[in-house]
C-alpha cells in the first residue's frame, strides 16, 4: 500500500534525525486530539474560557495517552512509510 501524499509532507522534516515510531505515536495522538476535541464540543459549549482550557488540555493528555497503545492501527502503516522514505533518502 503506498500513500502518494506522504513524500510531500515528509519533504520538510529532517530524515537523519527523525524516530519513525514517535513521528507515528504523536500523529496519531493529534488525530485522535481532533476526534475528542469534535465530541467535546457540544459538552464544552456554554462553559467559561477557563473551563474550556482545561478541557482542552485534559483532552490532549487524554489522546497522548491514547496513542500510545495504538487504537487507530495506524502506527505501524507511517512507521513504515516513514523508515521507507528513510532509506530512500
């Protein structure tokens, strides 16, 4: 399975310094970051500035946290992508 997209992104990081499993890990956490914040919102909606501060930083602890035990499945397809564009490069 090869994802054209990747070698444009890949183009910006520094290859000789990059950990492909922890490039994929924060990925996924990001990802998983968005899903949480989209289901928080109606939760969030009315509260105060502060209140959604907090939340916001309990729901990226929350989805670093997540990622590490990999629900999406995802970290094994960029790993390999990445350590591809790795020794391509």
């Amino acid at each position: 399975m090869e994802i054209k997209a990747l070698p444009l992104f890949f183009n910006r990081l520094d290859v000789r310094n990059t950990n492909p499993d922890l490039v994929s890990r924060e990925f996924e956490a990001l990802l998983l970051e968005q899903f949480l914040k989209v289901g928080m919102e109606p939760f969030l909606e009315n509260k105060s500035f502060t209140t959604q501060m907090y939340w916001e930083q309990f729901i990226s602890v929350v989805a670093d946290e997540m990622a590490k035990k990999d629900p999406l499945k995802l970290n094994q397809i960029f790993e390999n992508q990445l350590k591809a564009y790795k020794e391509n490069t």
